[in-house]
C-alpha cells in the first residue's frame, strides 16, 4: 500500500468482495489504470468461500478479511473504518471504473464544497450482452440519466461520501445482510439530516454482472421493492424521484387497470374493448422516451421485447409495494429489522 500524501486531496477506494474472483479481478485491473494517484485501495473480504483474497493479494491493495459473512454493508463499514483518507469511494467488486473516474468525483468535491456526497450510474455498454442483462443496465443507465442533479439517495455501485459526514451517520445500517436497499437507507438518512447529494451524469461506471430472469424479479422484490416500501413508510414520505418517480406510481396504476379491464371487458364487455386499449396506448405514452432510448441504443427489435418486460417490472413493482405494506405494519407489532441501525454506532 502507497502512501497518501497528506497535503493533496484523499480518497478510499472501498471494495466489498465475496466470492467473485473474476469479477474483482477485473475490477481491481481497472482500478490501478486510474489517472489519480493519491487515493488507497481497500478489499474488504465478506468471508468468502472462492478464492478471493488470494486474487486480491496480487495488486498494490489492502485486503481486510472478515471472519463472518454479514453482508456487504458491515464490510463497507469495516473498509471505512480502516481507512485514511478525506473521501471514500464505494464500489461494487463487479463494476469497472474508467481512468479518469476518481478524479472526477474529486473535482467535484472541490468545486461543490456544500456537497456531502457524490454518485455516478452504469454506462450504456454493460459487459453482460445477454437481453436480460442488457434491458436492467440500460433501464438503470436511463433512469440516473434522466433523474434529477440532487439526489434522494446514495448509490454504492459507485458512490462517495466525504468521512467526516459517513461516520457522522453512522455508515451503512447492518440490519441489511444480504445486498439491498442499504445505500438507500443511508441516502435518506443524509436527506434527513439536510446533506447534500449530487448526480454527476458523466461519472459513469461499466457493470460486469449477468441477469437472468428469476434472478432479475427476485432481487427487485425480495432485496429492493419489499425493503424500499418500509423505508418509505418508515420514513412517511415518497419522493418523486428515480424508480419512484410519479410517471413510474401512474405506470404501475395503470398496468393494473390494464390487467382488470381486459379480464372484465374482454370476457362480459366487449363493446368496451377500446378502454384497455386507451390505458395500453397511455403506458406506452408515459414511457415513450424510455422506449426511444431503447431503440438508439439497440434496435427496435430490442424495444419490442423490452416492452412487455418492463409491463411486468411495473405489475411486480406494485406487488412489492403492497407485500411491502402487509409486512411493514406486521412487523412493527414484532420488529424483526431495525433499519435505522447503525453500522459504526459509537466507532466515530
């Protein structure tokens, strides 16, 4: 490990690893091509089963090895509380930076002194050309594109955080063991207490990971859309904002309007055949740039397949929200899940 020079602006580059040596070799081959050189590299080994720590060891790094796997928000905090540095970067270990991505984030830093954290997106050119794969990175890529500069929340797959403010609030809370909605959380804990959080579209990020279907729904349910709805009510307040913008709740409403319509006027009403119809035409409305967006950076063939799956991403989005409504007001009788938990609570 280098030496950081004290009198230059720092950064900590926090990796949590587990059990994707491929994937972080790759990562860390394009984390020593970065351009910036005063920033150290953490590898915060989750336990890993696979042969992580020795892919690590290979590269000018540091490797924390954990002795139990608790998921990759105790292993950011781990990584946080062992580094040095002014300004700590998070990245996923299945994500690729560019060259010039650390000293991207650290001129913004600079020139936005009210600023307490700064995220990127995925690129539109994911590693993984599977449909599946494609359709999830560049929905993702479109929805930070088109998002608002000040964000509502903190992303991990590449985000950074001044310290000072991150142990401050106590780091990623470890109510969550497995990977989910942790950067959320924590993005509406910095929201609460009035810091700032800036989009920096042009800090972009190449995500190696493969989706497959199942894989795909289960993650958005079961890691995102049932966690992100106790957060929402937990903190009583939906923000219009990414995937919970008010297109995107309309979209949802109306995919069920759809679905009811068509069972009941299609089978006793068919002179009002026109009606999901008209509600069909509107989700497509709604969501015609999205659409275009597909079509410049594939095809129209990709388009036309992206469209029925992302009427299926709307119908189990609302089914998430509603489990998520059942489970919330069940649990709070019993809580299982404190998400206001701490991770560095009394390590500040």
């Amino acid at each position: 490990m280098k030496k950081l020079n004290a009198n230059k602006p720092t950064v900590s580059l926090i990796i949590p690893a587990y059990n994707d040596p491929k994937g972080l070799k790759k990562c860390l081959e394009a984390v020593i091509r970065s351009n910036f050189d005063n920033f150290e590299c953490l590898v915060v080994d989750d336990n890993s089963s696979e042969d992580t720590v020795s892919v690590a060891k290979q590269f000018p790094v540091k490797v924390i090895e954990l002795c139990e796997n608790n998921g990759p928000a105790h292993a950011r905090n781990s990584g946080a509380k062992a580094s040095s540095a002014d300004i700590l970067l998070f990245i996923d270990s299945d994500v690729l930076i560019c060259p010039d991505t650390i000293s991207k984030i650290v001129q913004a830093f600079q020139e936005h002194k009210d600023v307490a954290a700064i995220i990127g997106s995925y690129d539109d050119q994911p590693h993984e050309t599977s449909f599946i794969s494609e359709f999830k990175n560049l929905f993702h890529h479109y929805t930070h594109q088109k998002s608002s500069e000040w964000a509502s929340t903190f992303w991990s797959g590449c985000g950074a955080i001044r310290k000072k403010v991150f142990m401050e609030a106590g780091g990623f809370s470890e109510s969550f063991k497995r990977p989910a909605i942790e950067d959320i959380e924590l993005g509406y804990r910095l929201r609460n207490t009035h810091h700032k959080i800036m989009l920096k579209k042009e800090i972009q990020v190449k995500h190696l990971k493969r989706w497959t279907f199942w894989g795909l729904i289960k993650t958005d349910v079961l890691d995102r859309g049932i966690p992100w709805t106790h957060l929402i009510l937990r903190n009583k307040n939906m923000l219009n904002d990414l995937n919970i913008s008010i297109s995107q709740r309309l979209s949802v409403f109306l995919v069920y309007m759809l679905l009811i319509t068509s069972v009941v006027f299609v089978g006793f009403f068919k002179q009002l055949l026109f009606l999901p119809v008209l509600i069909f035409l509107s989700i497509l409305l709604i969501n015609i740039d999205l659409y275009r967006f597909f079509i410049q950076k594939r095809d129209f063939s990709f388009a036309a397949l992206a469209i029925p799956l992302h009427f299926l991403y709307f119908y189990y989005s609302g089914l998430s929200f509603f489990l998520g409504v059942i489970t919330y007001f069940l649990k709070k009788e019993n809580p299982e899940i404190n998400y206001s938990a701490r991770g560095l609570e009394g390590l500040r």
